[in-house]
C-alpha cells in the first residue's frame, strides 16, 4: 500500500465513519479496487488503526459531553452521568463478546470480500429504510435499548453493516429521539475503539514489524482530520436529514459492489 492509497483509504474512513453508509465496507471496497494485496489480519489492523484515527475525532467533537459524564461520574451518586455510563457500558458487551471470541473468524472477512461486502449494504439499505419510517419521539435510551443497540454494533462489526446506521436504526425504531440515538451512537463505540487498539498493542499485534509504518501513520491523520468535519457536519444534518437517502446511496453501491465481486 503506497501513501496515496493510504491518503483516499484515510478520507473515506474519516468520511463515512460517522454516516451511516458502512465505513468498513467501503474501505474494503476501496481496497479492493486500488489492488490492496494485504493479508485479512494486516487489513483488519489497517482498519483497526483508520477506526482509531475517527475515535479520536470522536472525543474531539464530543469534548464537552465526555467532561460532564466525567465530572458527574466523581460525584458518586445514581444521576444522568452515571447512568449513561453503565448504558455505554451494557452497549459494550455484545460487541466484546464477538471482538474476544471470534475475532479470526472476523478477520477473514477484511479481504476484500466486495460480494459479502454488497449485499451487508443492502441489508444496512433496509435499516435505514425501516427507522426513516418509523414515528418521530423525544424518548431517551433506556437500559433495554441499550442492550438491544449493543447487539446491532455487534452485527455491524461485519463489513458492509453500517455501524452508526444499524446502532441510530435500531435505536430510532425503538422510539428514541433521531439526535440522542446519534449522540449514543457515535459515544458508544469509543470505548471499544480504544480497548481494541490497547489489546492489539499489548499483544504485539500493532507494531512497525507487522505493518508498514507510514502508510498507516499516513492513513491516521487522514482520517482523524476527514472524521473532524464529518462528524460536526453529521450532528447538523442527523437532525434534519432523512435516512432513506443514505438508503438509497448504499443500496446503489451495494448492487454496484456485488456486480464488481461477481465480474472478478
């Protein structure tokens, strides 16, 4: 992977990591038509690095937010911070199960897999059709959605399953308010981010031996910038937007992607 490849990879994570049209899905994708050659495990830590990058942009943007659930937090007592902490956490936990114990099963599937790729965008396609339909509320996420969230980000794990569509779907079809879903959307899965990233270097797994380094240092700024605009843009436009043309775009790219996998 040479820097330019890296640069576009970097730009389209940061871009779609926080709209709901399957981040890793297009980076696969994307790989597959620069001629990406890696292996599935040193494509997975590529990703795993570009989700990193956005996870930080993440905490950038939502500053403010994490400083009052910290300072809440210290105040020892069962309030708003507190709880929507231990729902960030049960959010966690299907996610965890799947990263700990079928995390080689997964790694198979970032190799460029366009076909499976295409059809998980239909499916993430219907999502979104399915929570643009459903009624509008200003219910906040309970514990139970969040469990139910947490398995939706598990099953998104898989490339082509959009991450923020299946997690803002779900929790929008549950009867949440479409901006809380996407606050809880976009906080839920830095944690995970995170633990995945320390796990991977405390196990060797990130290091300059296993990867080219500045490629993936490269692919890093890109997507830490790319994901800065596009998460403050997304929080403008979450509320006002309709998630059937978000539908729309990853049905069209699914169906271009299963004819791409087909042909070759």
């Amino acid at each position: 992977m040479d820097f330019i490849d890296a640069i576009i990879l970097g730009i389209i994570q940061g871009l779609t990591e926080f709209l709901p049209v399957s981040s890793s899905g297009h980076l696969e994708i994307a790989k597959a038509i620069l001629g990406d050659d890696s292996l599935p495990k040193d494509s997975l830590l590529f990703t795993v690095i570009l989700h990193f990058a956005t996870a930080l942009s993440t905490i950038v943007v939502f500053r403010k937010d994490i400083g009052l659930i910290l300072k809440g937090l210290f105040q020892f007592k069962w309030n708003e911070e507190l709880q929507f902490s231990l729902k960030i956490i049960l959010s966690m936990i299907p996610a965890t199960f799947i990263g700990l114990f079928f995390e080689e099963e997964l790694e198979q599937l970032f190799g460029g897999n366009v076909l499976f790729v295409g059809a998980m965008l239909l499916v993430t396609a219907v999502l979104l059709l399915l929570a643009d339909l459903s009624k509008r509320t200003l219910k906040s996420v309970r514990f139970s959605d969040a469990l139910i969230i947490g398995i939706s980000q598990a099953i998104a794990m898989l490339p082509g399953i959009s991450r923020s569509g299946a997690t803002i779907s779900t929790s929008v079809m549950l009867g949440n308010d479409k901006s809380k879903a996407a606050r809880f959307s976009f906080l839920m899965v830095v944690p995970l981010i995170l633990g995945k990233v320390a796990k991977d270097i405390l196990g060797g797994e990130i290091s300059i031996e296993s990867s080219n380094f500045m490629p993936l240092t490269i692919g890093f700024f890109a997507a830490f910038f790319s994901g800065l605009f596009a998460c403050q843009l997304m929080i403008k436009l979450v509320k006002k937007s309709k998630l059937k043309y978000f539908s729309i775009y990853c049905a069209i790219v699914g169906v271009i992607a299963i004819a791409f996998g087909v042909m070759n």
